[in-house]
C-alpha cells in the first residue's frame, strides 16, 4: 500500500496559522504537525494545550521544526539540543520528529539533524541527500517530500499515482492558515490556498487507498 505523511508546517509562527493548524488536526485532515520553537510560544499557551487535548483524542504527531543561523552553523548541535530541551518544556514529551524546511544551510547541518534523529530514533524529513553520507538504513524517512504549495493538487495526485510505489512513502508538507498581518512570513499570503488544497487533496487519498499516516516510531 501507498503511505502519504501530512505534516503542517510552523505551528507557533503565529495564534491565526495554529488556530489552522489546529482545525486540520481535529478533523484529522492531517495528522502531524511541527513546532517552531523560538517564536514567543509563551503567548500561546492555551492553543498548546488544545494541542494536547487532540492528542489525547486523535492519533497525531508533533515534531520539532528546527531553526538555525544560516550564518553560523558552528555550533548547530547545540542549537538543536537547546531547541528540543524547549519542546519538551512546553508539551511535555519529546518530539516525534524533527525537520526543516527546504534550505538546509550545510553538509554539518544536515549531518547534525541526522545524528539527532538517529540517537532518539525519530522521523526526520527527507531534504539531506545531497549533504548526507548514507548512514545505512536506520533512518526513519519518507521516499519522496513534496511541497503542497510548489503544486496544483492535480499534480500531486499524478505523483503519488505515477511516481509513488506500492510500499513506499511519501510526505507531503503543507503550510496552511489565513492571512496574518502582523506576521512577517514569507508564505503568508499563501496560506489560504495551501489550505483548500488540503481539503481537495484529502478525498483523492482515499479514493485511491493511499493510508495517511504520522511519524510516530511504529509506522516504521
């Protein structure tokens, strides 16, 4: 059988992005989702713990969505322990995997998020095989990583029925919300239309009996 993650990107970017976020996952439209960190989660305290409260309820993962300096990626292993110390102070558990989006900085940085996904045995998404050596096939990864937002939902369904193999994995990373005004992200006015491609690419999954599924450790 076919396997499609969906993860939605930088809950904690902004309270109008996760109130999004946090639909999608109620309606288990998808069923992961990662966390930035350094983004003033003090403020968001009480769209945490209705994070948590689905969790309880829903079978979703939450993972760590890493940010770096891209001017100095010196000391990145630190920089990824401190953020994950962070996670866990929030949520209370460690994450269920860790990624970034496409611009991974270095062959150390891509090395150091392997090496973190490998020593506490997580998913890391699949954006490293240019920087990476094979570290054998203890890597918890997708076969393929698609943008929602860099295709038309009629083009991801022609990859995941032409391109995708029977037994394989695909993660498709999605960026939804409304539009923020006081958020500087670059996606922001995006986020709508990665929205209702979400909801006209769900059916199409099911019609064709891709499984949806999440990072956590026993789907691998």
């Amino acid at each position: 059988m076919k396997k499609v993650i969906i993860n939605a990107d930088d809950f904690g970017m902004s309270k109008i992005f996760n109130e999004v976020i946090l639909e999608l996952l109620e309606k288990e439209l998808v069923r992961s989702t990662s966390v930035l960190v350094t983004r003033g989660l003090d403020g968001q305290l009480d769209q945490i713990e209705r994070l948590k409260e689905i969790m309880k309820r829903k079978n979703i993962s939450v993972g760590l969505h890493f940010e770096s300096d891209k001017k100095d990626v010196s000391n990145v292993k630190e920089n990824i322990e401190i953020q994950s110390d962070s996670f866990v102070r929030y949520f209370g558990f460690k994450s269920t995997h860790i990624d970034k989006h496409k611009d991974i900085h270095s062959k150390e940085e891509s090395e150091a998020m392997v090496d973190f996904a490998l020593k506490n045995n997580i998913y890391i998404r699949n954006v490293f095989a240019d920087y990476t050596p094979s570290r054998g096939n203890n890597i918890k990864t997708s076969h393929h990583t698609i943008f929602l937002l860099e295709e038309s939902v009629d083009g991801i369904k022609n990859y995941l029925l032409d391109k995708l193999r029977d037994g394989e994995l695909a993660e498709v990373v999605v960026h939804p919300g409304k539009f923020d005004p006081y958020c500087e992200s670059s996606l922001n006015k995006i986020r709508e239309n990665d929205y209702k491609k979400i909801i006209d690419l769900f059916p199409l999954l099911k019609e064709n009996h891709i499984a949806i599924i999440n990072q956590k450790i026993e789907n691998f």
